[in-house]
C-alpha cells in the first residue's frame, strides 16, 4: 500500500479462483482442485484461521460464502486461500460484542446467512417454545425470539456461515439446508432442519467432520464454538496427535478410584454403551483378543478397558506377531483404523468427556486442545 497527494494505491493480490469457481467446475481448475483435495484438512483451517484473524481484529466479515474465499496455488505446489470482499464487514467498538440484526436490514447473501439473521415478526409468536439442542442430523422446531433476545448478533454468524462453507467443501457442491430443493435453504435454516449425512462419505473422518459442522451451524449462536476453537477441534488433529490422545485419556482415568467409582471415572463410563455396542471385544478377530489376555485381563463392556487395550498395543506393538502386525497395520494409522468401525467416535466421545470434566486447560491435556495453525 503506498499513497502520494491525491491518491491511495492498495496493491491486491491475484488469486486464480474463487472456492467456489474450483468446487463447481473443477475441470477448469484441475492443478488447484487435485492439491486441495490432497490437503483438505489444511485447506479448511486455512479458512478459519482468516477469520480467526478478523475476529481477533474484532471484525465481524458478515458475508462468508464459497464466493468470497480466493485460491491461488502456491510455490510449493499447495493451494493457499484467502477470505476476501470486506464490503459488509462490521467493526466491534470498544467493549461491543454484538450488533443490531433485523431482518430488513440483514447482511449476507441468501442461502448462507445464520438463523438470527432471519428471525421474523412471526417468530415472536413461537416465543413460547424454547429452542433444545439439536442432535440429529434434522429439526422441524422454529428458530424462537428467545435465542437471540433483541435480534443482536455477534461473531457466531461468521461460524455458522463457515460451518456451511465447510460442509461445501467436504461433499464437493453441497448444503446441508437444501434437504432436496435449493429454494429451500433459508425456510429450513430457519426452521433448523438440515441434512449432513452426505458426509458419512468420508469413511473414518465422518464422525468428527459431521461432529464439528453440527456444532457450527447450530440454531443457538451461543453454542456454536469461536473460531479458535474450529481450530482446535480433533477433525483437524493428524493420526499420529489422536493415537497420543486417547493413550493419554487411559492413563488418566488408569489413576481414578474403582471402589468405590469416582466421578471422573463415572463420567467417562457412561458412554460405554455407545462406544463398546455391547461388547466391545467380540469385534475384534479372536487372535487380537487372545493376545491382549497375555498382558492383563479385559472387560468388553467398560469403555476404560477399550482404552487401555488400544494403550497396551500401542506400547507393546513391536511384541505383536508378524501376523498381528500385517493385522493391525503400521502406527499410528493402523493402530486407529484397525477397530471397529464404530471407534471412529472415540476421539470426539473422550473430547466430551474431557470438556465436561473441565480438565481441557490442565498440563495432561491443554496441547490438545490448542489451535492448529495451517
């Protein structure tokens, strides 16, 4: 940027497409969508680290979309992405952490706006039902007056519109408001009924993927989580962090009383039943099973026995057969991906854990739970 007596000179970067221009007609791209496909994760945390900056800069971008996110392919051959069009953002003065929304006078483009954005003379008449979590991938509920009393907004509209900027990227073109009529979105963000099954096609990375995105575009901005904490959450942890992680976990509740059961301990073990189905150990080949018996004995219905099992292999992998290890595969991703396929929930599962038990901050985790960078 440089100036002189008349005039201002900003000098922009030139990028070769816009997110959009590389999802919808990736033929014309093909250099740029085969590397980010290559470098997803690093793609997408690019994206929210930008914003992260904005937020930072207590500036609110109000107009996130595919179009607005510029790509250029780097010299190390990787594509580098920038959020750009500032033209409705706000700044936050002072100690101002929101900002009057109505909806005449909405900013942003249709389709990709939060649901406080959108909230009509009508829906005041819904104010007497209250707004529950939503769990499941859809919901018919109304977005009520009462979750964004005086229609104030806040920086949460940036991640709602990132968690469908996300969703974009992930299924190649979708949205997860359109549930089969594109005319619909803003009726059902409204209504909060969306579909995020298409990205169960990400095979072990959809657990955490549909995890992070539900929470982003959640109806009560108030639990939608910052950006720093977009930054921070497992979809974006390598292989190698998550394996470390849950070992972590096992040796930390390893030290909770038994008898009779701490809280802590309590905590983790009310998600055995969604974790271990039953029985954790019957899905596992019976060669598996029979070796972990040779270290200490395992109940297939207590989660902390499927931690400590995962824990033991990991440290005792070079004991294992050769037949164990072709079994398991190498480390750290053939020691994830070797479980059954409902593990995938386990990193997600023990984040809840670990939050609820307010032990995010403490040395035995806080590294965790830091921001990635891209």
């Amino acid at each position: 940027m440089t100036r002189n007596q008349n005039f201002l000179y900003i000098a922009l970067e030139l990028c070769q497409a816009s997110l959009s221009d590389i999802i919808d007609r990736p033929a014309r791209f093909p250099d740029l969508a085969r590397a980010g496909e290559m470098d997803m994760p690093r793609v997408l945390l690019q994206i929210a680290n930008g914003l992260s900056f904005l937020h930072d800069l207590r500036i609110v971008h109000r107009d996130l979309k595919p179009q607005n996110i510029l790509v250029k392919m780097d010299r190390d051959g990787r594509p580098r992405l920038l959020v750009s069009d500032f033209g409705l953002c706000k700044k936050l003065e002072g100690n101002q952490s929101s900002f009057g929304a109505t909806t005449a006078h909405a900013a942003g483009t249709s389709g990709w706006r939060a649901p406080e954005l959108l909230l009509d003379d009508d829906a005041r008449e819904t104010s007497n039902m209250s707004m529950s979590s939503i769990h499941s991938d859809s919901s018919s509920q109304l977005v009520s007056a009462d979750v964004m009393p005086n229609r104030r907004a806040t920086r949460a509209i940036d991640i709602f519109s990132l968690g469908l900027v996300f969703y974009y990227v992930l299924t190649k073109g979708l949205h997860p408001f359109d549930c089969g009529d594109r005319y619909m979105r803003e009726v059902n963000i409204r209504k909060g009924q969306f579909n995020i099954k298409p990205l169960e096609v990400l095979g072990d990375a959809a657990y955490e993927a549909k995890a992070l995105i539900q929470q982003m575009i959640h109806a009560n901005p108030r639990l939608r989580p910052t950006a720093k904490d977009v930054m921070a959450h497992p979809f974006f942890w390598p292989a190698k962090e998550r394996l470390a992680f849950l070992c972590d976990v096992s040796d930390y509740f390893e030290l909770e009383p038994r008898d009779p059961v701490s809280p802590a301990l309590a905590a983790l073990e009310e998600h055995a039943p969604q974790v271990c189905r039953g029985d954790f150990l019957k899905a596992l080949p019976r060669e598996f099973v029979e070796s972990l018996g040779k270290q200490r004995k395992y109940t297939g219905t207590k989660f902390l026995d499927l931690l400590r099992a995962l824990r033991n292999k990991r440290s005792h992998y070079g004991d294992l057969s050769d037949s164990l290890k072709k079994m398991v595969g190498p480390l750290p991703d053939g020691c994830l991906g070797f479980w059954p396929p409902n593990f995938a929930i386990v990193v997600i599962v023990c984040c809840t854990v670990i939050y609820k038990l307010n032990l995010e901050g403490t040395t035995n985790f806080q590294e965790y739970f830091k921001p990635r960078r891209p």
